[in-house]
C-alpha cells in the first residue's frame, strides 16, 4: 500500500480520498495474501445509548462488533445477543452494504478503523476497543500495527447485574451469575433441610383471644409450619355466615421471630426494625418443637395457642419428639366446631335443587343454582372422540288412542356422543298432516328413571313417553340393528346370548306352555315359523321377551334372510345335548338362573380364580380411579407437573407402571394401598401399551383419550 493508503489517525472519517479495497488489493506486498475472497477484518467496539426514563443508570454500553469484507469494500455491525437484557432488537445492527462517509463524499473503508479511535456513521459514534488476531496480522504484513486493546467500559446496569447472587436469600461467597455460585454453609444446610422436608408441612388449629377489642371474638385459625424452611402460614377457618370477609391468607407465608422482651405484650418487628445497627436478625425463631398443644405463638404481637392438630403432624410429633397425648382443647367459637361427615350429608342431601323451568338445558339451569359464576357444563370428550356423530335410530308412533295421530310416523334418533335425541316426522302425501322438526335434538329426562334418555332406553317394541307425548317403537334399520348387535354388551336386547339363554329356560320349562304354542302355531306342518307368529305366541303367553330380542333370535337363525326359522334347526341349536322340552316342572325364571350358574361351574378351577380375579381387580382399579380422580382435580397443576419431570428423566420420555407407581408413591404421596395402586396401575398400563408418551397419559388422566382405560372409564367400571 501507499502511504496515502495508510490509515492516519488524525484524519476523520470520510476525510481525504481513499483507494478501493479491491484495488489496494493488487498493490499488496509479496507477503501479503492475494486471493481476498472471504477475508474479513473483525473489529470490537461500543456504543452509548441514553436510557431516559430509569432511576438506576442514564446511559448503558451496548458492545457491537464491526466487519469488513476486503473483497467488496462493505461492512457490517452486529451486536452480540445477551440473555435476560431487555433489549428487543439485538443481533444484525447494520447489515452488510457499503456504508456512505458522513459528508457524503465517500464511502467508509476498513484503513478508517484503529483501536482507541472512533468512527461515526448513520448518526451513531463507535469507540473501537480491540481486532482479532487475523486483523492484527493482516495490518501488521502491510505495515500497519494496531494499538493495544483497551478495557470497555463498564454502566450502571452491568455492575448491577455483576453484584453477588443470593440463592434462597443467604448471599452467597462468590457469584458472577444466578447460576454459577459458590454455596456457603449456611446455603448448603438450607437446601439440604429443603430436600429433606420439601412438601412436608405440619397443620395445627390455634385461636386467637380477641375478645377485648370492638365486636371481637375467639378467632380460629389454621397454622401450616412448613419444614423445608421454617416458615409459618396463618389462614383464618371461618364458620357458616360469619359476616367475616374471607381473605386468603390472615399471616403470609414466612419465618416468625420470638418476643425479643421475653413473654411481654411488646412486639418488634426484626426484619421490619429500622435502627442505627440495624437489622438484629440473631434473636431465636418458632420451630416445630414449639408445636404442641397448649403451646403459644406470639404472630406479630397476637398470642394464638394452639388448640389441636391433624394426623399427620402427630405422627410427626411422636416420631421426633416423643410426644404421645393427645388432649385437644374444647372451644366455643362457631368455625373451629366443623361439621361432621355425616352432618355435611344431610345437608347436602335437604338442599335439593328446585325443578327446571324448561329454559335451556337442565345443566345450565343448574349450573346457575350450584355456583354465583355459572359454568358452561363440560362434553364427555371420550364419548365424542368414541362414536362422533353416530346414532341409532327407530321408527316410532304416538300411542295416545287416537285415530288422527294412527297414521302418523316419526324417526326418533338417539345420537350415543351427548345421549340427545331428535324427533323428525317425514312428510305423508294426501295425509294432511305437515311434517317437519317434531323435537329438536336436546336431552330429554326418562320420567321412569328419573335420568336423561340413552341409547340403550329404546329397543322395538318397547313403550316411552317423550316430553308428555307417549310413544310405540315399531322398528329400526339395519344399521342400527348391526350396531346394537355389535356393541352388546351397551345393547342387551341385543345380545343373542343373553336372549337365547332365556329362551332356552322358557323352552325347558313345562309351565311357560311355548313347547305346546310352538306345536301349534305349525298347522300346515312346514317345519317353520315367521317373525309375526313368534310374536304373536311370546304376546300370548305374556313373556318376558320383547320384540327386539325375538328380532335379534330371526336374524341370528335367519339364513336365508326371508323371515322364517326352521322349527327343527331351532330346538336343536336352542336346547341342550340329551334334554327335551317342557321337560322341567320349574317356572322359567328359576332355570335361567340355573343356566348361569351352569355356564359357570363348567368353567375349571384355573378359569374361575382368573374371572373373580378379573372382578376384584376391576372393583378395586374403580375405587382407586376414584380416589385418585378426587386428589388430581384439587392438585392438577402439581400432579402434572411430577408426571412431566418423570417422563423428561426417562431415557425415552415415556411413562410406564414403574414410574407411575414411584411417582404416586414418593413424590404425591397419595392415600392408595397396594392393592389399589397395583390394579389401577395394571389397568392404566395393560399388555401391549406397557410405556406411553406424557401427552397420551394425560389425556388418560383428563380422560379424552380414545382408548377404553381412561380413569373415568375404569371408575365407572366398578361391579
């Protein structure tokens, strides 16, 4: 380079006429690098910007680094991110172009850059502090030496942040930042006793005489001693109508300092006293060894004693103290005498919501005599995701003895999702009657069970009355039927074992007199029977059959689909080996209980320990369903938040009965014995899905999963 070409540091930026880059470039000495593509000068810098509006600082140091690309001439300013800064735009200051001089005469060019002098452009003025190795030694082999780095200067904001952390409130020795720490040993003896004891907490009841002030009273008060770092919670236990406004905390949650004057009435204040030597923090504080009852505790100059306590903190008090009474002081005050389980019954059960009024939905109507801030009633979402927009659906007609309403027809739809239904009559020709919308789709209350009509209330010739207006079910369609068919076990009208268990005791019993009809109904001897004259008989003979499960034995006999069953074929499918009918003198009832009790003593010894096994353990997985059902909906955040931190320590970020069973166990402690806690686990865990996703098992918990085993599924399952 020329000497022209030498940065000088007296000149100003945009001053004097500068030589391009690429054309300094073919005057390099023969030590210098010919080839400049992809070589780039790196300078370091800052800037100060002005913070207006701050009582900490009123300027701050942003540190930039500033590029120049010897190739073309252009250059570009970045501005390393720093976490936790509170500046929004940070990275790309300056994108990478050719940036014009001041005056506008030029362009900037990397000879104007030198460590300790600044360079101004687009408004902003940049202290250059330091260059990179590669741009000492790129100068320094075209004659160029860079003055030594200098230290950037430090504002306000930095030296704050650089202050010693604290961890827990106890200043630690040594700290550059919250996450590097040096702990002290009163740092390490606080979070071994957090450790320990963390969501261990002592609960006593303690009152309060308060008599002597105006309108004052005996106040009852809950005392929650948390172990993890003796800390005390006040919460005041209010009674039924205590005009007393119910605040969430009386004392918040902190460490409780003894009298500093002994047992006097005069209370100080130590983390609140202003003095010359300041705060005295050395006078002793309430532990768990001052928790017995009897015991006072001056809170902030109100002596509360301690009256009594729950099972755990006695436990607690007996293990580690040896304190073994237990004499609970009797009080007057009305919120410290709770009601008792059974009281709360009864109450529950005189306070019976008034009947609904016809507007709207039953449950919002009650959602607004539950609760001051109704809420909208939440879908089973397992029902929705299980069968959609699927219903069954039945021919129907009024049933009132009317000869106008005779020829009328309706299409009642039960849909299985939400357990609505929807009333349409199609339109007849020449009838006079409009059809339409007869009801819209609503839930609708059985008036025989007192519930809200499902699917399963309505099979063919079964009677129902609908909103006052009494119905006949005449038929359904095929799709229907093969639903119901094969989904039994919700259908049993549909169940061709059930109905043909029955019959078969109506066929050996000699009283039922269905031998003799079937014989009979045959006159023209053609070894068959027709759905209308099995009807008619079973009408008869006033059995206990309807016409969907005389419909489901034609379908199931029915080969040939033309609605007659061979006689012949159905006795010998229909009786057992080496029996004939009406051969039993017993009403029919007493051999269908027979029957099942048949079924089950055919089954070995291996099967029947294994089918009461399955029963025991299905009863017992609904009532562990429950309890646990009870404990989540109080503690959802907390139970999601240990499910989350097991499955993130697994090495496939699954869960599976083991971590479930340790999870329950050591980290929520819940109240579930083992045999509870092994059968919900098998239940939730079940051959073949042994570890799911943590996304999966909470929809298992919330019980919007597709799968059969959600906890709502498994507690409803109780036998």
């Amino acid at each position: 380079f020329t000497n022209s070409n030498v940065y000088n540091p007296n000149r100003s930026a945009g001053g004097g006429k500068h030589t391009n880059p690429s054309m300094m470039a073919a005057q390099q000495s023969a030590n210098a690098p010919e080839d400049l593509t992809s070589r780039v000068l790196r300078y370091y810098g800052y800037f100060r910007e002005s913070v207006e509006e701050s009582n900490v600082e009123k300027e701050r140091v942003r540190k930039v680094t500033i590029n120049a690309y010897l190739e073309d001439g252009t250059i570009s300013v970045v501005e390393p991110k720093q976490d936790n800064s509170g500046i929004a735009f940070q990275g790309n200051m300056v994108k990478r172009h050719t940036i014009p001089t001041p005056d506008g005469r030029g362009s900037i060019t990397f000879d104007m850059f030198a460590v300790g002098e600044t360079i101004t452009f687009y408004g902003r003025t940049y202290y250059i502090t330091d260059a990179d190795l590669f741009t000492r030694e790129f100068l320094a082999s075209i004659g160029v030496n860079l003055a030594p780095a200098i230290d950037t200067p430090t504002d306000a904001h930095t030296t704050l942040r650089s202050r010693p952390a604290k961890i827990g409130g106890l200043p630690s020795i040594t700290a550059t930042t919250s996450s590097h720490v040096k702990l002290s040993s009163a740092q390490i003896k606080a979070s071994q006793q957090f450790f320990a004891n963390d969501r261990n907490v002592l609960r006593v009841t303690a009152t309060w005489d308060d008599t002597k002030a105006l309108y004052g009273a005996v106040r009852t008060f809950a005392v929650y001693y948390f172990l993890a770092d003796d800390t005390f919670e006040v919460v005041e236990k209010l009674g039924a109508n205590s005009g007393t406004d119910p605040f969430p905390s009386f004392i918040r949650r902190q460490k409780v300092f003894k009298p500093k004057y002994g047992q006097t009435k005069k209370f100080e204040n130590m983390t609140a006293t202003l003095t010359f030597a300041g705060k005295d923090l050395s006078n002793p504080i309430y532990s768990d060894a001052d928790l017995y009852i009897g015991s006072q505790i001056n809170f902030f100059g109100r002596e509360m004693t301690i009256v009594d306590y729950d099972q755990h903190t006695r436990d607690y008090l007996r293990e580690k103290f040896g304190i073994t009474e237990y004499n609970p002081i009797a009080t007057n005050s009305p919120s410290s005498s709770p009601t008792s389980p059974e009281k709360l019954k009864q109450l529950k059960a005189a306070r019976q919501p008034p009947p609904h009024n016809g507007f709207g939905t039953e449950e919002d109507s009650l959602g607004s005599w539950n609760r001051l801030e109704p809420k909208a009633p939440k879908p089973d979402l397992t029902k929705y995701n299980k069968h959609g927009n699927n219903a069954v659906k039945f021919s129907i007609r009024l049933d009132n003895g009317s000869a106008v309403d005779e020829v009328r027809r309706f299409v009642l739809s039960a849909y299985l999702a939400d357990d609505t239904i929807a009333i349409f009559e199609p339109v007849q020709r020449n009838s006079g009657i409009v059809g339409g919308k007869f009801l819209q789709r609503q839930k609708v209350k059985n008036p025989i069970t007192g519930k809200n009509f499902v699917a399963a209330d309505f099979h063919v010739g079964c009677r129902t009355v609908v909103n006052n207006f009494p119905f006949i079910v005449l038929a359904t369609d095929e799709r229907s039927l093969s639903y119901m068919e094969q989904n039994s076990s919700e259908f049993p009208q549909s169940n061709i074992n059930t109905v043909a268990h029955k019959l078969q005791a109506m066929l050996l019993s000699s009283k039922s007199g269905l031998a003799e009809a079937f014989h009979n109904a045959d006159a023209k001897a053609s070894g068959s029977i027709d759905f209308n004259e099995f009807k008619t008989i079973i009408a008869n003979l006033r059995l206990d059959l309807s016409e969907q499960e005389i419909l489901t034995l034609l379908r199931y006999f029915d080969r040939n689909g033309d609605s007659y069953i061979s006689y012949d074929e159905f006795i010998y499918r229909m009786m057992p080996e080496g029996s004939e009918i009406g051969s039993d003198n017993r009403d029919w009832q007493t051999i269908h209980k027979g029957i099942a009790n048949e079924e089950y003593d055919k089954l070995d010894t291996k099967d029947k320990v294994a089918l009461q096994k399955a029963k025991v353990e299905t009863t017992t997985a609904a009532y562990a369903a429950r309890a646990f059902l009870e404990q989540y909906n109080a503690r959802r955040t907390l139970f999601l938040q240990e499910f989350k931190f097991i499955c993130d320590y697994s090495h496939d970020e699954k869960i599976s009965e083991k971590e479930f069973r340790q999870c329950v166990t050591e980290k929520l402690k819940l109240d579930l014995s083992a045999v509870q806690l092994d059968a919900l686990s098998a239940k939730l865990f079940p051959p073949g899905n042994r570890r799911v996703t943590y996304d999966e098992f909470v929809r298992l918990i919330n019980s919007n999963s597709t799968r059969d085993n959600t906890l709502l599924a498994l507690r409803d399952k109780r036998l």
